[in-house]
C-alpha cells in the first residue's frame, strides 16, 4: 500500500474512532478494564490493530471486555475500508501506526508486525 493510501486508510479511521465509545461498541466498563490490563502489563496493543494478551489470558471478564473493544474495532475497521476501498486487515494496520501507537504510554506493551511483546 502506498504512503497516500496509507494515510487516506488512516484518516478514515481517525474519523471512525472519533465517534462516541457506543458507536464504537465499548463500555465503560470495558474500556477501564482493558485500561487497568495495559497498566499491568497483561494486556497490549499490536501491529493488526487490535488488542492482545501479553501475558496469560486474563480472568473471563477481562478477557470478555478485550473481545467487546477488539469487535467495536473490527466494525470501525470494516467501515473504514468500505469507505477509502481498502481492506479492514490494511484500516487496522495504519490504525495502529496514526491512531493506537502514539498514545501508547510509557511502560505499556506493543507487539509490532512480526516481532514480540515490546514495553514503551
């Protein structure tokens, strides 16, 4: 994919994501579990787009709010492609580089493509 469609792929998503956490299928309650998780180290955020285990699989509501955030994101995702006629696979990913890897704080994980588990 090319820069420019990398970046049109990227605004549409930082468009997507702009929209109230309901639009985006994420609770409260999800969003300060998941928010908890990163702080702790057991959750992070990758390369794809979505969010992931870093260490373990989590308690069954912890593991249930990452499945509520990770399916809001796929829906924004799909949208955002169906918009600029990328793939969601290629939304996700320049999610990740415009929108998700800047807010990463200090001492949370990120798995870029094709490595492991990286502390900020």
């Amino acid at each position: 994919m090319q820069t420019r469609d990398i970046l049109g792929v990227g605004a549409a998503v930082l468009a997507a994501l702009a929209l109230p956490a309901a639009a985006v299928a994420q609770s409260a309650q999800a969003k300060a579990a998941v928010d908890s998780a990163k702080a702790a180290g057991v959750v992070g955020e990758q390369a794809d787009g979505f969010l992931g285990f870093v260490t373990g699989g989590g308690d069954p509501a912890l593991r249930s709010a990452v499945a509520e955030i990770n399916a809001g994101r796929a829906q924004v995702y799909r949208e955002a492609a169906a918009r600029t006629g990328a793939t969601p696979e290629a939304a996700g990913a320049a999610a990740f580089v415009n929108v998700v890897q800047p807010r990463i704080q200090p001492g949370q994980f990120y798995k870029p493509n094709g490595g492991g588990w990286v502390k900020k």
